[in-house]
C-alpha cells in the first residue's frame, strides 16, 4: 500500500516562505529606516558644521565610495577564492590547501583595523586601493573555504558516473561539481561582502573614503545627526548588500535545490 503524504503544510516549504517573504521585507525595512532617518536628518535645524557633512553631494558620494570599495573587494574575492579552491580540491593540490587556508584565516582572524594599517605601513599607500586590497585579504576565507566545501560535497557517485560517460576532468569540474556548489559558494560569498561593507567603514584611516568619514566627523566634533546618518547609512547598505546576495542564491543556485 503507497501512502501519498502531502507536502504543502511542511516545515521545508513552511521555511521557504519564510525566506520569500524576507526577501520583499528587508528591503522595504531599509528603505522605510534609512528614508526616515535622512528626512529626520536633513529637516532639522542643522547648524554649519552638521551643514557641511549633512547635504546629500557629500551624502551620495560617500555612499557610492563605500559601494565601490565593497565591488572592488567582491571582484577581487572572487577572482582570486574561486579558482584557488577549484585548484586546492585536486587531488594533486591538496597536500598544500591547508596552507592557503591557514593564510586567509590568518586574514580574518587578525584584527581588520590592524590588517589596513599594516598593510598602509608597509606599501605606504594612501587612498582607495590601499583600503580595498587590504580589505579584499580579510574578506577571503568565506568563500575560499565554501567553495572547497561546496566540490568536496558532491557525491562522489556523480563525478564517476561523469567520468564514466568520458568527461575529463576539468569537464566534471565545470559541468557537475562547480554546478552543485553554487549555493555554498553564493553564501560564502553574501557573507564576504557584508564583511567588506562594514570593514569598508575603516578606510577612512588610510583616506579611502567611504561613510565611516561621516561615523567619524561625527564623534570627533560631537555631531550627534551626522553620526547617526553614518551609521544608519552603513547598516543600511550592509541589509541591502546581504539581501542582493540572499536573491543572486534564489537566483543562481540549482533548480533542483530550491
């Protein structure tokens, strides 16, 4: 006797609309905050100092400085954790992955202030790429290590079947393993970018620009209102960055996942 059991009323699906209604949701959370702190912001009776950080020229620009930043590291994340992990899972490249591991866990576990000032110490760089490389180096791990996880996950009975059918390797790595591993590699990756969005934030020490300017004219001349906005906007921007990552996971993972 077959039993149907119906899957409409699960924990599964009951979680899946959960996750749905959170991507409409959170966006719309950040907007409403961000938008009526701004508006609280810049209808008050601002004085000359609060004037010259709270318009929105220097708003808007340094927001987009700080959404450059974080670009810049997610690009430079990518290029170098992706085909480092595709490389560190061959059997030829594994001896050595524990090293590159250790290497970006070292890059997360130190302190990111301490990582952007030694690295500023030791190039004696200033500006914007003296803040994202540094940066760039802290955020790597997650999706270094996703992506190892993710390849190493599949089950190893579909990379013989793979071969079987005579793919190459590199065929079986492009076509059945990086497939499958999307998803841990997606959030690996949602994970580094609110790292960088809210590391971001320190590149003021090293003039790369960005909101932690406003966090910091803020507190140095006791400008509560610009302070707030800092903050506000930089929360703002790391909810919206977590959320384009929770939609490219929607997105881009396998049909057969979601």
């Amino acid at each position: 006797m077959t039993t149907t059991v119906e899957s409409g009323f699960s924990t599964e699906s009951g979680s899946r609309r959960a996750d749905r209604a959170r991507l409409f949701a959170q966006p719309a959370a950040v907007v409403v905050i961000v938008g009526a702190v701004l508006i609280w912001a810049m209808t008050r009776n601002n004085d000359s100092i609060e004037k010259e950080s709270l318009n929105w020229s220097t708003l808007l620009g340094d927001t987009w400085h700080h959404l450059l930043i974080t670009i810049a590291v997610a690009v430079i994340v990518v290029v170098i954790s992706v085909p480092l992990g595709m490389m560190l899972t061959r059997s030829w490249a594994r001896p050595v992955a524990p090293f590159f591991l250790a290497i970006a866990n070292i890059g997360q576990a130190a302190p990111a202030l301490g990582v952007i000032v030694l690295f500023f110490l030791w190039t004696s760089w200033e500006g914007f790429w003296c803040a994202v490389l540094p940066i760039a180096f802290y955020s790597l791990l997650p999706v270094l290590r996703n992506t190892i996880v993710g390849i190493d996950a599949v089950d190893p009975a579909l990379t013989d079947a793979g071969r079987g059918i005579g793919m190459s390797g590199a065929g079986v790595l492009f076509r059945i393993e990086m497939p499958l591993a999307i998803p841990l590699i997606l959030a690996g990756l949602r994970t580094s970018l609110v790292l960088a969005v809210g590391t971001a934030t320190l590149a003021f020490f090293v003039n790369g620009g960005g909101l932690g300017e406003l966090i910091d004219t803020g507190y140095k001349l006791n400008r509560t209102p610009v302070l707030i906005v800092g903050a506000v906007l930089a929360v703002g921007l790391a909810l919206l960055i977590d959320w384009i990552g929770a939609v490219l996971e929607e997105l881009l993972g396998p049909r057969g996942l979601s």
